[in-house]
C-alpha cells in the first residue's frame, strides 16, 4: 500500500474508528475496580479480535486483566504498548458522557488511552503483512502496573523497538523522552505524651516529620530538572496528644538515571533531628527515565515517514509524566512514546481527542510498523542503575 492510500484508508476507516472509540469509552474501566478491568477486557477482546481476526492472549495476574496478540509465527520484531484501564470511577459517565461534537471527542478515558488502543487495532490491520507485530494492552497502568511491569519488559526485550500508543504531549507532540519516577514514604517514629500536662516525657513525630520535610525538598535540583515534592502528610491521633508516630510521601521526578541514584543514597541517609526520634525510609525508584537516545533513531524515521505521508513534520517534547515507555526504554529497547491521540485534558473534566487527527496519525503509526518490521533498529544497552535500589510499585502519572 502506497503512502498515499494509507492516509486514504485510514481516512475511510474514521467512522469505524470513532464508533470503536466509543464502544471503548463506554465501558468504564477504574483500575482499582478488578470486575470493571476484566469487564473492560472483554470489550477490548471483542473489538481487538474484530480488527485482527485473532483473539489475543488473556493474561490474569493478581486479579488484574491483560491482553496480548501474537501475530504471525515468526518471533516478535515490534511491540504496540497501551493500557485500558483509566482513572475514572464508576458513573463517570454520566456527568461526562461519550460526545462526538464539532470535530472534538469527549468521554472519560477518550484521550487516556482509548483511543490509542483503536488507532493500534486499526494501523495493524492495515499492514500488508503484520508477522512480528504484538500488540500488549495492560489493566493496571495508570496504578503503577504493579502487576503488568515485567510483563511488559518480557516483551519488549524480545522485541527491536516499541512504540507507545500514550496520547500525545501538547498539539500532538511526541514524547521522546520521559522522566523517570521515584516513590518514597517517610516514617517518624516518637513517643507519645499529653500535650497539656507533660509534652516534654514525648517526642515529637510531627515535629521530626517537619525536619524531615524541608530536608527532602532541598534534594530537588531544578537546573537538572529533578523535583522531590513532598506530599501526603500524616501524624498524630488527638489534638491533646504528642503525635508518636507520622509519615509522608515524596515523589521524584529524574531526567537521568544519575539524578535518580542520587537522590535514592540522600533518601537512605536521612537521619533523625529530634532526640529519640527514629526513621524508616521505604520505597525507591518505580520508573526509569525514558532518554532522548532511547528515541532518537525512532523518532527520525517517524519524521522521514509523516513527510512521505504528506503529513505535518512531527515535534518531540520532554514530559514529566512517566508511562510503560520507561520500562521499555529501561530493557533497552528503543521506544517512542505518545503516538496515540491528539487532544488533552487527560485525567480532568476536559478530557478530549481531536477527530481530525486521527486518521493521519493511525497512518503515521501504520507506516512507522511496517518500516520497523523491514528494517529493524539495532537494540541499546538495557538500563542498569547506579547502586542498589528496591524497587516500588506506586502512581506514575
């Protein structure tokens, strides 16, 4: 198929894309609502099987529902990575129903990611010969993928390069690099007293966890682009009560995985201010960064190929937010991340996809396949971290 048909079919195959985008969007799909998830894979089988005449492997790991197709006897050369699990609740739909509306898509999860799901489902069946092609679809992104991550590195190492159906950055752009995550909590361990007869027999665990506060947050170091917020805070019991006991959460975001080894030996070496005061530190690095080398070959063919397409010369943008990209990118295999919609207001009210994106990029992504399948790229080194680090499953959005 020339590049000139490819926009063609994708453009005739809009209609059936945006009745699948709401057949999706309709069947919610909350994370931590295990029968919504496997409900939510049935639906994804159904369509996915429709579009490739093949059923996909269903894999259940803890109660959390995964996809996979296999396609073609041959072994994998190409991964199409994307998640059906989304953020919102369990009647989201009916303050936020599905609307296609002056060109624009609305409905919870359209943009975050179902509609890359689609665009996937469609630019494969597109392909005059998919062998190599395995399309992964996990239940438990937007939670971490606590359950879904080796599964996903499994695949990717086996495969020459992945490509991350995540909507795109702002006004399409894709996303070659992510930063990567780290997730800690930090524990404050005191002794408590009345605060009115005798404070000074307590030790303070909110004031400890205070300390502790400001120290996390002088880790951050912005002209390298690393944050460590600080967030969640908890102590005490009663108002008339020395706290014994406090904890907060931290989240650090890295450009490299110096940065993260970093700040992962400051974290260990925090030390208590208050006398008798005790510490626990747990958690570490979730995700490794998704660097600029993991996508630049990807990203320079996808520019040779929108240009060949008639299509607008493609952006690449550094996002903050982490996805399965980073695990990928993490196993060595080159990744390009953000080729599914066009839109914005991923995980708000204004959640939306652009229609008249989505043809050009389904053909963008089908085209980008085909030339990965010819000609694969040679794979970089799998990501090996500074120092020991545990790792933690947590939120990466």
């Amino acid at each position: 198929m020339t590049e000139h048909n490819l926009v063609a079919c994708m453009t005739a195959a809009l209609p059936q894309m945006l009745a699948d985008l709401e057949t999706l969007v309709r069947c919610e799909s909350p994370s931590a609502d295990l029968d919504a998830v496997a409900t939510s894979a049935d639906v994804v089988t159904e369509l996915g099987t429709a579009r490739l005449g093949v059923r996909p492997e269903r894999i259940t790991i803890e109660g959390r529902t995964h996809l996979r197709w296999r396609l073609g006897a041959g072994p994998a050369r190409v991964l199409l990575l994307g998640h059906h699990d989304t953020v919102w609740p369990i009647g989201s739909l009916d303050r936020h129903p599905f609307v296609v509306e002056d060109g624009v898509v609305r409905g919870p999860g359209c943009f975050d990611m179902k509609a890359g799901l689609v665009m996937a489902f469609h630019a494969v069946a597109a392909l005059p010969d998919p062998s190599g092609v395995t399309v992964l679809v996990t239940g438990d992104e937007e939670m971490g993928s606590p359950t879904s991550r080796r599964l996903v590195e499994e695949e990717a190492s086996g495969c020459a390069a992945a490509l991350v159906l995540e909507a795109s950055a702002d006004g399409g752009a894709l996303k070659t690099a992510r930063k990567g995550v780290s997730l800690y909590e930090v524990e404050a361990y005191g002794r408590a007293a009345h605060a009115g007869l005798e404070p000074e027999r307590g030790i303070n665990a909110a004031v400890e966890l205070a300390h502790q506060v400001i120290a996390v947050g002088a880790l951050a170091d912005p002209g390298r682009g690393t944050s460590v917020t600080p967030t969640v805070l908890t102590s005490g019991t009663t108002t008339n009560t020395v706290p014994d006991v406090g904890r907060f959460a931290v989240d650090v975001r890295v450009r490299d995985t110096a940065e993260q080894a970093r700040v992962d030996r400051a974290m260990r070496a925090l030390r208590p201010v208050s006398d008798g005061a005790r510490l626990e530190i747990t958690g570490g690095p979730n995700r490794p960064p998704l660097e600029h080398a993991a996508s630049a070959v990807l990203f320079a063919r996808a520019a040779a190929l929108a240009d060949r397409l008639g299509l607008a010369a493609p952006v690449g943008a550094a996002v903050g937010g982490a996805s399965d990209g980073n695990f990928t990118a993490g196993v060595g295999t080159p990744t390009l991340d953000g080729l599914g919609a066009v839109g914005g207001g991923a995980h708000a009210d204004d959640e939306h996809v652009v229609v008249g994106e989505l043809a050009g990029r389904s053909a963008l992504l089908a085209a980008l396949t085909d030339d990965l399948l010819a000609d694969p790229p040679r794979r970089g080194r799998a990501y090996e971290p500074a120092g020991h680090v545990r790792l933690f499953e947590g939120d990466p959005s």
